[in-house]
C-alpha cells in the first residue's frame, strides 16, 4: 500500500466536509479514521511504514488517501513525505485566516488548552513559546495566529513538492458550490467526475463537558496513556480498537455544542494588521483571497 494523496489542512477550514465529499467516490480508499498522524508526530513516524498501512484495506486501483490538519505548519512533515512518495498529491483548503484564528483560539479555550481569561489578541504573545519548542501538536492547540498564516507554510511545502502537485482550494468555495468544486478535485486526483450528496457542516463549534478527560485522550504523555499504547503498537489489537471507534465515541460523548462570540472591532483590527503581509503574498503568489 502507498500513500497517493493527503489533505494536510488548515485545521478549522472544512477539512472534515471535504473529507467526508471524496469518501463519496467509488475510487477512494480513505483511511478507517479521518486523521493519521503518521508524519507529524514523532512517535507514530518512529513506527514505521506499518503503522501507516495499518489504517488501510487493500484495495486494488483504489485512490489511497488520508488526512492530517497538523501538516500544513509542520516544518519536518514535507521532508519526510517527499522522502515517502516524491510524487504524492496534496490538498489545502483555506478559511479567511481571521476567522480561522476565532475559531481555533475558541476550540483551544474550550477543550482547555488555553485558559479562558487570556484573550484572543494577547494569545497571540504566547505563541513564540510554544513554537520555539518544535511540538506540532501544542502549536496546533496554541498557535492560532501562527496556523492562519498560509502563505509563509505554503512556501514551506513547495520547497519539496512542485505546484501542481498541490489543490489548494477555500471554504467558502466548499460551501457554496460544492459540486463544482469536488468536480475540480477529483480531476486534480485523476478520478471520473461523480454526483455527491451535499452534506449539512460536519464539524460544528463545541466544547468538552470534561476538559480532564480531553487533556487526558490527547496527551500522549500521560503516564497511563503510554501504558494504554503500548500493547496497542500491536496490530491486531490496534485493528480492534480501530473498528470499535470506541475512541471517537467517547470524544463524541464528552462534547457539547457552542456558540461562539462574533469577533470584536478590536480582535478585527488586530487581525487584520497581523495578516495583512501574509494575504498579499497568497494573493500574488497563489492567486488566494477571501
């Protein structure tokens, strides 16, 4: 099995609806979870090709692709994936980094890993700590402004793969136009045209009921958490749990859903000046505004 494709991001963009439209073509044999985080945390990659191909069925002809929204500010994942397959494709898809940083920052507040009485502008004054110490994962969960920043990882990534390697597409344009967008797609992907079923959003605004339980399930640190792992690097075991989705059914269990705040004048502006530089680069470079 090898890997033909990805979708590395943004996070917070519509990743899961994109996702969940190319699950729809015959020709598509996506992963049995949406995210494999093979080439962005240290620790799946140390296991080897194995644990990549533990998340697939064999499916001869078949489009094997999966997703991973730590990937596109990754600094180490490109190396590794030209390393894996110089020839792969690789989808983006973009939200107006404004909004995508509201949101993030409110998905950190409410599952805990930032706390509720810093606000959004000074968030961003914490982010050079975190980035400084090289853990995806965290900048994913602290790094708001710095994920929002799309130009500056694009051209990260095309140090390793050619343009036309890359689909890089907008959440507004998955939104309103959905079929011609994944009619796009799926002839960047080298797959027949197919009428999709348009799909209500995939992944509303929530919070966890139990932010202990959360840090817990993502906190691979966690002393009980490696002692869990261990006996799971067992295929067979891991296949198990896989099928079972008893994971995900206890993430979905422990949220509940929210409504966030509109951004405040304030927020806008400081937004705006933030990512001002970045849009006009996308723009000139990539041909990408919001």
């Amino acid at each position: 099995m090898q890997l033909n494709h990805i979708i590395i991001g943004a996070g917070r963009s519509g990743t899961t609806s994109l996702a969940a439209y190319l699950q729809q073509h015959s020709k598509v044999n996506f992963s049995s979870i949406k995210e494999v985080t093979y080439f962005s945390v240290e620790d799946h990659y140390n296991r080897g090709v194995d644990f990549l191909d533990s998340f697939f069925k064999e499916r001869q002809g078949a489009l094997n692709t999966t997703s991973d929204t730590y990937l596109l500010m990754d600094k180490d994942a490109p190396k590794r994936i030209n390393e894996y397959n110089p020839n792969i494709k690789i989808t983006i898809i973009l939200r107006d980094p404004s909004t995508r940083t509201h949101s993030n920052y409110n998905f950190s507040v409410n599952h805990g890993y930032i706390d509720k009485s810093i606000s959004l502008v000074d968030s961003e004054s914490l982010e050079a700590e975190v980035l400084a110490k090289g853990d995806v994962v965290k900048q994913n969960n602290h790094c708001n402004f710095y994920g929002s920043l799309y130009h500056l990882h694009l051209t990260n990534w095309l140090t390793y793969f050619k343009r036309e390697q890359l689909f890089i597409c907008t959440t507004n344009e998955l939104r309103d136009n959905p079929q011609e967008l994944m009619n796009a797609y799926f002839n960047f992907l080298g797959l027949d045209n197919h009428k999709i079923k348009e799909l209500s959003a995939q992944n509303k605004a929530a919070g966890v009921k139990n932010k202990a339980l959360n840090k817990f399930l993502v906190n691979r640190e966690h002393p009980v958490r490696k002692l869990i792992s261990k006996p799971l690097q067992i295929s067979f075991l891991r296949n198990i749990i896989l099928s079972s989705n008893v994971v995900e059914k206890i993430k979905s269990s422990n949220k509940e859903e929210m409504v966030y705040q509109e951004l405040t004048l304030e927020e806008k502006q400081f937004c705006n000046d933030y990512f001002k530089e970045d849009l006009i680069k996308l723009k000139q470079d990539f041909g990408i505004e919001f």
